[in-house]
C-alpha cells in the first residue's frame, strides 16, 4: 500500500479515520463528527479503476477536512483476480469485498493514526447490493470492524457502537437517514455551506459497462494482471486477438500516456510519413509475439491514418521494444535512430488475419456470469 503522508508523527493523534470517496455522503458524515469537536483523518482510496487523488488539495479547502490518499491498487488488482468471495454486482464491482478491503485498509490506518474509530458515509437502503442491513453486517464482521466502525449518517437506526457507549460521541447527534432520498444530504449540505455538492457517488469504473468490458479480457487473458495492465486498459482503444492485446491511442494525450505507462518489453508502433496515432503491443511476461504477429498488428496500428488508408499503397510502420524508446528519450536524442527498431511495409487493414476486436458488454457480461458459475461450482 502506498500513501502520500508519511510526516505522521507520534502527537499527531486524530480520534477517527474516515472512508472518504468524495461523494457527498461520505463528507457529509465526516462533517457531523467534526461537530462533535473530533479530530478527522479522511482516507481516500485510489486504484486505476476510482479515485481522484489530484482532487485532494481542493476538498480540503472547500470542505475544511484533512485527506490522506491512499494506493490500494495492488491489493485491488489481486481481489480481482482471485475473484471476489461476495461476487460481482450489475457490472465488475465487487462492492462487498470492496468495503470489505478498504475497511480492512481503514482499520491499520486506524491504528497508525491512534484513532479509536472509523467513519463511513453509508445510508441504510440507497444502493441495492453493499447497503443493505445484511450486507453491512457481512461487512463489518469480515473486515474485523464490529466494534469500531460508526456510520453517521444513520447510525439511529443502527445498534450502539462502543464510541457512542463510551461517550465519546454522542448519539443525540448522529443522524437517521435512510433510503434512496436525496434531499436530507442536500439540505445538510446547505447547512455546512458547501460551495460545491458532489455528486452522490464517489465514480467507480468497475460499475461502467465501458469500463468492465475493457477490464475483463484482463483476467481472462493475462497470465498474471498487474496495476499496469488496469492502467493501460483505461487508455485509448482496445483491441483483442485471443491472448494478444493492442491499445491505440486516440489523441495525443492518449499517446502520451501510452508512452508512460506500458512496460519496457511491450512493442510501440509508430506510422513512417503519415502521421497517425501511437499503438501498444502487451507483451506478457513469456510470450513474445511472432514476426508474424506483429506484421498483422503493424497493419491493424495504420489503419488508424486516415492518410496511410488513402494513399492506397503499402506504408511503413516502425516497430521497437518500448525500454529502447525511453533510453534514446534519456539521451535526448529522439530523432537518431533507435535501437532494436524494425520496419514493417504493410497494408493499413482493419479486419485482419489475426482477427483484432473490441470487446462488447453482452458477450463479456455472459463471460462473467459463467466465471462466476464455475467458480461456485
Ligand atoms: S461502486 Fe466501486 S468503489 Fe464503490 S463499493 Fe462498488 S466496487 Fe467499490
């Protein structure tokens, strides 16, 4: 886990931690304890499939809280590919065993910060799958946070917790609001003067039919997913051959980030005389692509030039390991040739040998739902 404060020292004590995704429940319930005169830490969760950590800076001066971001995107990746115990909700979000995950994170942070307890923004009732009774209980006993974890929002409805028994917060000031409404946390945060209200959720990619669709050939295909892998899916267009995967970037921000995050031994493809966009081959870890692979992707990479499609004739497509690229780029010598680079002549084609395609959501929905029937099988 990685997380960006590391200044914390023994006196600086707060007495909770809170799950903050910046959805406006979740800063809600962090205003009603901070009512109480309590000291806050807000923990915000960041994978490549949610989180806004550029956003940390903002939220604090627009809602007076205290935010630390926290990486869970390597425990995350490994949820995924073991599959969660609680399955999968509408789409790829494995909301249960995602709270459970990040309440587990909340409770070690808890115990680094000297907090007695943790918030979470959760309403009983508003999201069908990780808000009902039954399902915050499974919650709260898997991730070991029975005695500790207050949900302010509608803790009336809720048994006691120790913090609340022991007075050091007062349950004649929490709240007990329930259900899919939304105008008691609109009219809170009018009582806190919000300048901004968040939209009600925190914005989870797993949740999005776009999104799944390109996360899901991931498990399906890579031998073993990384961080990297997720990153790379969240970028341009996506293309899929059996076990090889092209991604070719749109405009020239996906370009870049292209560049930036696909590992050293993956091939890039870059059009000679006609501009076009930059395209990634993945290769994973022990399986190299073939001359005869890579020629077919060299065409599938120009059919991206609008220009190399019209000229009719066979074009030339440059191909090199991406650790090559970023050494020349060291040595600032980006217009000398590059090492290890080969030249294909190909003709641009969409539809080629190798049969390169996007996934759809209702063949890949099918996918999960079967995965999921083996797996309880
Ligand atoms: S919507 Fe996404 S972030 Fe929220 S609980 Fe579900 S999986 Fe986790």
């Amino acid at each position: 886990m990685h997380s960006d404060t590391n200044n914390t020292t023994a006196d600086s004590r707060y007495d909770a931690v809170a799950l903050l995704s910046g959805g406006l429940d979740s800063i809600l319930a962090v205003k009603v304890i901070q009512d109480q005169g309590l000291r806050v830490k807000c923990l915000h969760f960041v994978a490549p499939f949610f989180g806004k950590p550029h956003k940390r800076k903002h939220w604090e001066a627009l809602y007076g809280i205290d935010i630390e971001n926290v990486d869970i995107s390597e425990e995350y990746v490994r949820l995924l590919t073991e599959r969660p115990v609680y399955g999968f909700g509408k789409v790829l979000n494995p909301c249960v065993d995602c709270k459970i995950l990040m309440m587990r994170k909340a409770s070690e942070l808890m115990h680094h910060y000297g907090a007695k307890f943790i918030i979470s923004g959760e309403v009983l009732g508003q999201r069908p799958m990780s808000q009902r009774q039954d399902t915050l209980n499974v919650i709260r006993r898997d991730a070991e946070v029975k005695e500790v974890l207050l949900r302010p929002l509608c803790a009336k409805h809720l048994d006691p917790t120790e913090v609340e028994l022991s007075g050091l917060v007062d349950r004649e000031r929490l709240l007990g609001i329930k259900g899919r409404g939304r105008s008691e946390q609109l009219a809170l945060a009018k009582h806190y003067g919000f300048a901004e209200i968040p939209t009600p959720g925190g914005g989870c990619k797993l949740a999005e039919k776009e999104n799944a669709r390109r996360y899901w050939p991931i498990l399906k295909f890579s031998p073993k997913p990384s961080v990297r892998d997720f990153k790379l899916s969240n970028i341009g267009r996506q293309y899929w051959a059996e076990d090889r995967w092209m991604i070719v970037g749109r405009n020239h921000m996906d370009n870049s980030a292209l560049l930036k995050v696909c590992g050293d031994a993956d091939l890039v493809f870059r059009l000679r005389g006609f501009p076009g966009p930059i395209a990634v081959g993945r290769q994973f870890d022990g399986k190299p692509w073939t001359q005869d692979e890579i020629a077919d992707a060299a065409a599938l990479a120009a059919s991206f030039s609008p220009k190399a499609v019209q000229s009719g004739k066979p074009v030339m497509v440059r191909v090199v390991a991406a650790a090559n690229l970023r050494r020349l780029a060291e040595q600032g010598g980006e217009h000398a040739p590059v090492e290890g680079e080969v030249v294909f002549t190909v003709e641009p084609k969409r539809v080629t040998d190798k049969g390169w395609s996007e996934s759809d959501w209702p063949t890949v929905r099918e996918e999960i739902r079967a995965d999921m029937r083996d797996k309880r099988a």
